[in-house]
C-alpha cells in the first residue's frame, strides 16, 4: 500500500520549478531551500514569496550563512505549519504515520543512497543532506521524495538503507534531525495578497542584515584561505566552496529574482536593488571558477578585485533596497 501526504506524483512527468530551470546560473542553492521550493511548487504555491531572509546573510566566520525560510513566514505566506518529528520509534514508522496524515516530512539523509546524486555522492561519499518525504510504499520499498532540483524515487537497497529497515538496535545510532509538515490550513492567496505579505517580511530581514559589510569581513578570510587550499587540494576546496561562495552568490541571485518577482506585483521599483544583487550572482561565480584554477594550478592569482567588487556591489544594493523600502517615508 502506497501512502502520500500530497497527490501522487509521477517522477516522469514532474516539471520543477523555474527557478531550478536549466539557464540559472545557480541551478541549485542549499539542499533545505531547494526542497521548499519544489515543495511549495508541487502544491501549486509560489516559492518566490519566501525569500527574502536572503537579504540578512552575512558571513560567519567560516561560512556564509546557511540560509532558510523560517517557518513563521511560511505560516505566515501559506498557512504551512512546520514542526519538528520526534523520531522515537524510527524514521520510517514515524515518517508513515505522518505521511498517512496527509503531511509531508522533511528529514536529514545520508546523499549515499540517493541515487538523484549519481555523479556525485551516490554510492560514493556519505554527506548529509535533506529531503522531503512525499510516498511510501513499504512493500514495494519504494520512496517518493523531493532533493535538491527535483522530485524523485528510490527502491530497494537504497530504501532499506536510508530507513535502516531490519538493522539490529543499535544503542550508538543517532537518529537524523526530522520535521513533519502541516497542509491542512493551506492558503492559496493571489499574486497580489502573496506580496504584500512578503514585502512586511522584506522589512523584517533586511531590518536584521549584517550592519558592517560581510564581503570586506570575508575578504582577507577567503584570501587566506585560498593558500591553504592550494596545499589541501580539490577535495578541500569544493567543501569550502559549498559553504562560503556557493551561498554567497546563489542567495543573491535568489534575492535578485525575488526583487524583480515583487517589482511585477507593484510593490515599489527595486531595479536598481535587483540589478546589484545579479551582479554579486555573476561576479561570484567568475571568482568560483577562479579559485578553482588557482587551487589546481597551485599558481598565485589575485582576486582581491574580484571581492573588492563584491563588497562594492553589496553596499550599492543595500543603500538601493533601503532608498526603495523607505521611498515616501
């Protein structure tokens, strides 16, 4: 017996979404963000609406923020109450009872038995990452779930693996972090409605950006880095790459899409905003593709102007979304 929180879905024929579309620049961002856009998609839900806590990253230290939609915003935009599951008989018999409630959970894998990552992890690496758990069909051990870009399926091995179905009790195993989501107070608001709700949240992020430029705090970081990574090789470098440039530009290029997504709906002219947020997308992906050569050539390579670009962009879109925000105050 098959059990789906939403209507089942045909893994052929599922369309994601535009912002996952193969012209993007960042075709995929962080694994929780790219499930929520393919979760609220799937229901018909415009994922645009949530992005605007992009606008409050800042670098970490030794990471660029890891950025989500809270879910007060999601309740807020769409009526979704998320929760978090306690896992105390197991992923897969909590994980059934909630899918059988009609609520789709969200849970914390291991990409090593998903074969959506072939050509990466799959079989390869063991990297935790996210899904949401759509279909369960215990005897058949099939798996519906939406990762990164898309919707997809598991069977078998993979399915006894990832549900750990008939591994002895282990008392050193720690269950993975899990949520189950609500749909049962939905609310399918037109384009308009949609944004002027977002625009509040807008307020709220961009209220709680960093108050000193992040890009010049990561500057000297990242120069620094990049010597290391030229003696700790490839391996190294895609890791630091994930968690420092891959959020840095992928967020911006979202922000940028949300801007003009909310210019559309006439809550207030944010092109100039838009355009320098693109600018830090692009201009950050020129500087991954460089690092990558300097890290394999082991060869000194100044990117200093390309993050002194960087930080100029950020300041320019940030004085523009504020003019934007407070035009008429």
């Amino acid at each position: 017996m098959s059990l789906c929180a939403l209507p089942k879905i045909d893994v052929t024929l599922y369309q994601p979404h535009a912002l996952h579309g193969a012209e993007r620049a960042w075709a995929e961002t962080n694994c929780y963000i790219d499930v929520w856009v393919e979760v609220l998609h799937a229901q018909g839900l415009n994922p645009l609406a949530c992005l605007p806590m992009v606008f409050a990253n800042d670098f970490d230290g030794d990471q660029w923020t890891f950025y989500k939609p809270p879910h007060e915003d999601l309740f807020a935009l769409y009526g979704i109450d998320v929760q978090e599951l306690n896992v105390w008989r197991g992923l897969l018999p909590n994980a059934c009872e909630q899918v059988r409630r009609g609520r789709l959970v969200l849970t914390e894998s291991d990409a090593f038995y998903l074969p959506d990552t072939s050509g990466t992890d799959y079989r390869t690496n063991h990297v935790k990452t996210t899904i949401a758990i759509q279909e369960i069909d215990i005897a058949a051990q099939r798996l519906g779930y939406f990762h990164n870009s898309s919707y997809h399926e598991l069977h078998g091995e993979d399915f006894v693996e990832t549900f750990r179905v008939g591994k002895p009790v282990d008392p050193t195993f720690m269950p993975l972090f899990a949520e189950f989501v609500r749909l049962d107070r939905v609310q399918r608001r037109d384009e308009s409605s949609l944004a002027k709700i977002s625009l509040e949240l807008l307020h709220k992020h961009v209220a709680r950006r960093p108050e000193q430029n992040p890009v010049r705090a990561f500057e000297p970081v990242f120069l620094r880095d990049v010597e290391q990574l030229k003696e700790d090789g490839m391996a190294a470098y895609h890791a630091y790459a994930f968690a420092t440039l891959r959020q840095l530009g992928a967020g911006f290029s979202l922000g940028a899409q949300y801007l003009r997504w909310l210019e559309q709906q006439g809550q207030g002219d944010f092109s100039i905003a838009a355009h320098e947020f693109e600018q830090i997308s692009d201009t950050t992906k020129t500087l991954l593709l460089k690092t990558a050569r300097a890290v394999m050539g082991k060869k000194a390579v100044d990117l200093g102007p390309l993050t002194a670009q960087l930080a100029s962009h950020w300041d320019q879109g940030m004085a523009a979304l504020d003019s934007s925000l407070h035009k008429g105050d």
